[in-house]
C-alpha cells in the first residue's frame, strides 16, 4: 500500500473533554434518488462531509482544514488494499488533535503510545481489513480524560472487556468492526466518566434486523450512540438512554445516495453525528437541535 506509511497530522487550538458523539435515531429511511448536483462542500457550512479520499488526499485536507479551524467529528476507512476515507469534519477552533492514517496493526499501538507521552488520547478509530493487511485510521486529541483503546477483538474478548470497563466507570466513545465475515475484529476506545445511565450493544444485525431493534430500543427510553457497518453489511450498534426528538438514520446508504441525503439534511438543518462505512455501505446518523 502506498500510503501505509504516511501519517497526516493536524495540530489545531481544543477543548479537553474526549465524550462520546451522542445521537438519536427515527427509524431507517429507504434513500430517495439523487434530485440535485448540489453537494454538502458547496454549501455554506458548521461542517464539512468529505467522501472516500486517498490517504494522500486526506493528509492534504488535514493541513488545509486544520488551518481553518475544523477538526474531526467523523473518521471511517474502507479497502484495505487502495484505502479510501470518509470525514465529518466541524468548525470548532478551541480543540487540539492530531490525525494518522495508513497505520498497520503494528504501526497502531506504537502511535498510541507515542501520542499518550505527548499528552494524546485515541477519540476515534477505524480499521478495515484484516492480517496483517489490515489498516487503521485515528484521531488523538489533546486531553487529561483517561482512555483505554484495544484492537484486533473478537466478539467475544470485545464483550469481556466491555463490561470489565464498564464496571471500572468507562464508557465506549469509539467503536468500528472489521475483518471479515466469519472473524469479525473490534477496535474500540473506552473514556472515564461519559454517558451515563443503562448502555447496551448489539453485534452483527442485518439491516432488517436492525431496524427493529431500533424501534424495540426507543420503547425503551434508548439511543444509537454509536454505529459500525461490519463486514457482510451487518450493524454493530451502542445504545444509551436519551430521546428520539430531532434524530434521523439512513441505512444502506451508497456514496452516491449519501452525498445527495448530507446535501438534504445540510439544508433541513441537520448536522451529522454518527457516519460508518464497510463493503461499499455508508450509515449515518443525524441531529436536528
């Protein structure tokens, strides 16, 4: 891979608190045909949704956003073998983090470590791949919350350790699956303090599935707060307590279908909370406050 060895880091003013992206859904809408050419990046913006860069690509928009005063709500990889990555970015000048790219499963925890000496907690991390193929994005950000991140877990050791975690005070504020169908991998990140209350996960839902879950958990007083599209185009979900008013969630969703849906939601005035992608699918999540 030619960018396996790149690393692009953004160092940008931020606020300390590592939280995780809290969000609501209604249930999932079939996507609508594309009915403007207009995209999200054309329009006046909070925010920025920039689809399936090179890691040459993003290293540039790294530098170029970083000086504008965006930083990353949003970080997803796809295809180990040419990887391509999706970004949410919002404007917010105060933060300070630093985004890497192209990492191995070698590469990961020695940049981990590295970043944690220089005051850097993991916010976000995606992988898709797997061996030692697989290939990892991350954003660190400047903070004195403390963190825990585990890669390469199966479903049962992320299950373990999740509620090992929980019960220490940790909360999840990063979640992705990769790997393949038959051996999925979790790489997750774990905050002290965040949500609070009752905070449930469900592993490798289909589509159909998922939407009803959905609708089982909102009975329930319970949100998606997290969202991974797994391999085999299955969702891994995170829910905590919280209401369902101003929440929408697309599933299925192509790059196509998803350029046109941020458009739409940018002029209703949504902003993203929760974008994942994996075999070609992107899901997200958006808010209306």
């Amino acid at each position: 891979m030619s960018n396996a060895k790149k690393v692009a880091v953004l160092t940008a003013a931020v606020a300390t608190a590592t939280v995780p992206l809290l969000a609501l859904a209604s249930p999932a809408m079939a996507a609508q045909p594309a009915t403007t050419a207009q995209t999200v990046q054309n329009q006046p913006l909070d925010w920025l949704s920039l689809d399936a860069l090179s890691g040459s690509k993003l290293i540039q928009r790294v530098k170029d956003l970083g000086g504008k005063g965006y930083v990353p709500a949003a970080l997803n990889v796809t295809n180990a073998a040419n990887p391509q990555y999706m970004t949410v970015w919002i404007k917010d000048a105060a933060r300070k983090v630093n985004v890497l790219q192209g990492l191995s499963v070698m590469d990961l925890p020695k940049r981990i470590q590295e970043q944690a000496a220089a005051g850097f907690q993991p916010k976000l991390i995606s992988g898709t791949g797997s061996g030692p193929g697989a290939v990892f994005g991350v954003v660190f950000e400047k903070t004195t919350q403390l963190a825990k991140s585990q890669l390469s877990m199966s479903k049962e050791t992320f299950t373990k350790v999740n509620t090992e975690l929980a019960g220490a005070g940790y909360s999840l504020s990063s979640l992705d699956v990769y790997g393949t169908v038959e051996k999925p991998l979790y790489a997750a990140v774990w905050v002290a303090g965040g949500v609070a209350g009752t905070v449930q996960v469900t592993l490798g839902q289909t589509v159909q599935e998922r939407g009803k879950e959905l609708l089982d958990k909102a009975k329930l007083g319970l949100r998606p707060v997290l969202m991974a599209v797994e391999p085999g185009k299955l969702y891994t979900t995170v829910w905590a307590k919280g209401s369902s008013t101003g929440l929408k969630e697309y599933l299925n969703l192509s790059k196509l279908t998803y350029t046109v849906k941020a458009a739409q939601m940018k002029a209703l005035g949504y902003t993203p909370q929760i974008l994942s992608s994996e075999d070609g699918v992107i899901a997200s999540i958006w808010s209306k406050s």
